[in-house]
C-alpha cells in the first residue's frame, strides 16, 4: 500500500493532468520530497490500467532498489537487463543500456529515473523504438553538467517543493555546513563544458597530502559520528579509508568493482560496525544510506547534480539528526548552500546570478569556526560578530581589476532586485554610472570584483 503525503498527492495529480496536452513531462523533485514515491505511484497507476511501462535507470544499484521499492508497494514487475529472463509483466524495471540494444515491447509510458544523465542520444534511441509512448523524467536536478536544461527532451516541467522547506516540515535533516578547503583550486580546469578532468583533479589532489587534515577536522567537528566521504577516484577513496583505520577508525571504502552483496553490506554497516565510508562516485543519486550523519566532501565538483546528490545522500530525515557537512574543497563556492532557493528553467538549467563574477554574494564563511551560512552580520554558528569594512576607493591593480560586460551588469542588477541587499543595489548603480559615462563601450565599466568577492565570502 502506498500513502502519500498530501502535498505528494497534490503533486502527483497536478503532474497527471500536465499528460494530457504534453507528451513528456520532467517532474523536478528535490532529495526528500519522494521522488521514488512518486516514481512508484506513476507506475501502480500504469499497473492498474494496465500500460505497459518501463522505470529506466542508468545503474546496475538503482535496478535492484527499484526492484526493491516495487514489491514493497506491491508493484509486479519484471526486469530487462542482463543476467534477467523477460517476463510478461506490465511493469518493467529497465536498464537504460538493454533497453537501448533491445526492442523487448512495445511500452506506452517511459519512466526515467535521475533523467538528467540520459545522454540524448540515448533518450532518442528508446523514444524512436515506441513513437506512441509518454515520457515522465524524474530528477532532483533538471541540467546536465554543463548547466544546460532538458528543453531538447521534454515539453513541460514541474517543480515539487524547495529543499529548504522540506528541511522547515523535517522531511530532511537539518544541517551544518563548514569551509575547510585544504586543496588550491584556482585554475582547475574542467572537462569541456562539464566536470573537472580527472588528471587536473589527480594533479590538484596530489598537491598536498590531504588526509591528515581531513581526520583532525573530522574529529573536531563530529568525531564518531557515521560519515560517507566523497573522494574523487576509487585509489583516493581507499588512501583515506586506509588513513582513518590507521588512526584507529574502522572505515572501508566502497567502489564499483566490489561484489555487489559486499558492497551493500559495507553500506548497511555504517553506523553499526563502521563509523566510515570512502568512495568515488558510487554513492550519489539514489543511493540510500539513512545511517550517515557527515558527509567529507573531499571531491571538488563543477556539477551542481553531483553536489546536491552527495550532500542529499547526508539529509536523509532521522529524528534529531543534525547533518554535518565538511567542506574541504570549497564546493560551496560553486554550488552555495545545499537549500540555497534555486530556480530551474527547462531551457537553461539553473537560473542564477553569474556565478564567475560574483563568488556567493548570499553567503559567509567565518574565519573563527569555519562554518559557512546565509549572509548575516553576526556568525549563526559560533556568535562571531564580522568587522564592518568600510568602503575604500578601489584601487586599481593590474589584475584584480577587470572590465564588466553590460551582460553582467545586468546579472548584477537582477542579483540586487532577488536579495533585496542594499549593497547590490549600490554595486549595480555604481557599474551602472560607470558604463553610462563610457557609453558603454566595450572596456568601459571597472570595477573591483575580487574585493567585493572576498569581502562577501571572507566577511
Ligand atoms: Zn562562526
């Protein structure tokens, strides 16, 4: 049986009505608003009619847990991927790759579970082979990597509730969210348009000896408690599992080569026999571990989808947690705060102020206890009260001074009209009359970008 909170239920029946004038709707749901409960209602309704209807998931893990979430609403299905015998079931748990290579039914209803991975090229092969299905598209984050949107795939959107909210109804954990970086990441350089490459990272990494910090930090701020730590590659991962077991942690990490009952044990036994985890990218969307009370971030990310997904991993509502989120590699400067309100657009991702030219301008880091939250002129956290800096002239210096495109005046003055901040106000007036006076010749405004990043973050 399956119950649904009401505003699930509102949900639910709103994203119904959106199939009848659309054939594919993306349903964005943040970590905790019951995106699999979502995900199995779709597909008992489908049952009941009688759809044929297949779940897609790009995983071998997310296979097995949707199998898992399927009976336990009492959801017959079959599976098709390899290693499985096709059955005659209505619902059918589907692996993104088989379902490619194979053309095993015809289905009327395309459920993508974590849709923004589906390559298009992938979502064009399984769309070709049923032209008469619906799609559903199910993800907490509608962009791909390089922030784009999925306009190219689906025809409509709709968005659950906001992660801060579920936080206010305790649908999610409360957290804590501290700066530690210990790696330098300035001139990292990313992969195309999308994440960091794996050698910039590896070079970045093997700068300094990291796990030493990682362990005091972690015993400052939550020794004992059970943490997962997101690593950027399987050798890092065990490096520090091996590490926090030399300290005198039992800690394992966990990778995609390891047996796949060895694997789900070594998760279950978190917070039980192991206070630790370390691993690469296994453990992201949809991959439940309830147990985990800190998350290590430890793997600088450009993608927003990755970053919400290891920190949604730490989220997960038990009652009087209080998450912990360490921060070693500053990915808070990218992605701000896990609830920061964000606002998705099907066609460009993520709506959000430019993110080169104004580093976090909402959020503070305190330079006493390192903990990073939602501008305020006093630390929440430790009651750290910031100087107040008075405004110096700019000086120019070659280099801190660069020129702002009237694109970016404008993303600064819209920044100013969604914070409200009087001091956006001012910044984007202050651009403003600089252009003007310059008729707004390219090279015209100047103005002191990394001073006011630094004061914005630095406090
Ligand atoms: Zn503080």
């Amino acid at each position: 049986m399956l119950t649904l909170y009401p505003d699930q239920q509102e949900y639910f029946t709103a994203l119904r009505g959106l199939f009848q004038p659309h054939r594919s709707v993306l349903a964005q749901a943040a970590t905790g608003f019951g995106k699999t409960v979502i995900g199995c209602k779709v597909a008992q309704g489908a049952a009941l009619r009688r759809t044929p209807t297949a779940f897609v998931v790009h995983r071998q893990e997310l296979v097995d847990q949707t199998c898992e979430a399927f009976t336990k609403c009492g959801i017959a299905h079959g599976v098709i991927a390899p290693g499985h015998p096709e059955t005659r079931h209505d619902i059918q748990v589907a692996s993104v790759f088989t379902l490619a290579r194979r053309k095993p039914r015809n289905f009327r209803l395309i459920i993508w579970d974590e849709c923004h991975h589906a390559a298009a090229a992938q979502w064009r092969t399984v769309s070709g082979h049923y032209p008469e299905a619906k799609h559903l598209g199910l993800t907490a984050t509608p962009c791909r990597l390089d922030g784009q949107g999925l306009a190219d795939l689906y025809e409509t959107m709709l968005c659950a509730k906001p992660m801060r909210e579920l936080i206010q109804m305790g649908r999610l954990s409360p957290y804590r969210y501290f700066n530690l970086p210990v790696v330098d990441l300035s001139g990292l350089r990313k992969r195309g348009e999308g994440d960091y490459s794996h050698e910039a990272l590896e070079r970045a990494m093997a700068s300094r000896a990291i796990t030493g910090d990682v362990i005091t930090e972690y015993k400052k701020h939550c020794d004992g408690a059970p943490f997962i730590a997101f690593c950027h590659s399987v050798p890092a991962a065990q490096a520090l599992a091996e590490s926090f077991r030399a300290a005198g942690y039992p800690v394992q990490s966990v990778d995609g080569k390891m047996e796949r009952t060895l694997r789900r044990d070594t998760v279950r036994a978190l917070g039980r026999t192991l206070v630790g985890i370390t691993s690469c990218d296994l453990i992201s969307e949809g991959f439940d571990c309830p147990g985990a009370v800190a998350g290590l971030l430890v793997r600088p990310t450009a993608s927003l989808s990755l970053h919400l997904q290891q920190v949604g991993r730490i989220l997960r509502h038990v009652p009087g947690k209080t998450a912990m989120l360490l921060d070693f590699v500053g990915n808070y400067l990218r992605h701000y705060l896990p609830d920061t309100p964000r606002e998705w657009s099907l066609s460009t991702g993520v709506v959000k102020p430019v993110r080169e030219a104004i580093e976090c301008p909402d959020i503070r880091a305190c330079e006493k206890c390192y903990a990073v939250h939602e501008w305020a002129p006093v630390c929440p956290y430790c009651g750290h009260v910031y100087p107040v800096q008075a405004k110096a002239a700019p000086k120019q210096e070659k280099g801190e001074l660069r020129e702002m495109t009237p694109e970016e005046i404008q993303a600064l003055e819209a920044l100013a009209r969604r914070t409200g901040r009087l001091a956006d106000y001012h910044a984007a007036e202050k651009a403003k009359a600089k252009a003007d006076k310059r008729d707004y010749k390219p090279g015209s405004a100047w103005y002191k970008w990394k001073n006011r990043s630094r004061r914005a973050v630095g406090g």
